[in-house]
C-alpha cells in the first residue's frame, strides 16, 4: 500500500507562483518515476509533469513547458511542482502519482501509474 499526500494549493492571481508538494510512505520511493496530474472541471485527468527516480529525466506537457518545474528530494519521499507565471487556465486540482518501482518511463496516460494521492486544488484569478 502507497500512501501519497500533497499539499500546497491555494488561491493566488495570475502571474503569481506557488509549489506544490507530494510527500510518500509506504512504499519505496526512491526507485518509482513520479508524475503530476491536474483535473479542471468538466475536463479529463491530464499529465502535467513527470520525473525519473533517477532525476535524470523530466517531461512536461506542452501548456507547462518554461513555467513549471518538476524535482524530487528521495531523503524526504517528496516530488514537488513549482509553478510559475500561473494563468486562469491552470486552475484544477493537482494530484500526484506513482509509478511501480523500477519500471521506466514517464507516460501522459493516467493509466499508467498505480497509486494517487486525493488531490489538492489550485485557483488562478485573473
């Protein structure tokens, strides 16, 4: 069992910046790829951000790309997302998401990951 848990969300204006941080137990960490969804509403879950448990390899989708910024600390079983230049359309709830150990690659399919945490809402005004 993996228990993931982010915090950081909240409401800020557009320009602003905030990070986002996804602390995990229960599981090795250390070996899993790590990835950051969001989800607006009406929409579906989309990737925004993944990283290798390496560190060695990051992948952004294209909305994201010169704004945020996926890293990880393996002392402290935490991914973070650090989001700058926010705009209204980055409005959504934030989760994170854990691959299995060992197993390669940072896909954009949601499917791909095994373990979520609840999410945590991020609000853009304009």
């Amino acid at each position: 069992q993996v228990q993931l848990l982010e915090s950081g969300g909240g409401l800020v204006q557009a320009g602003d910046s905030l990070r986002l941080s996804c602390t995990a137990s229960g599981r090795t960490f250390r070996t899993a790829n790590m990835g950051w969804f969001r989800q607006a509403p009406g929409k579906e879950r989309e990737f925004v951000a993944g990283i290798t448990w390496t560190r060695s390899t990051t992948n952004y989708a294209d909305s994201v790309k010169g704004r945020f910024t996926i890293s990880r600390d393996n002392a402290k079983n935490t991914v973070y997302l650090q989001m700058d230049s926010l705009k209204s359309e980055d409005t959504a709830v934030y989760f994170c998401a854990t691959r299995p150990p060992l197993t390669g690659g940072l896909p954009t399919a949601a499917a791909s990951y095994d373990y979520w945490g609840q999410g945590t809402q991020v609000t853009v005004s304009s």
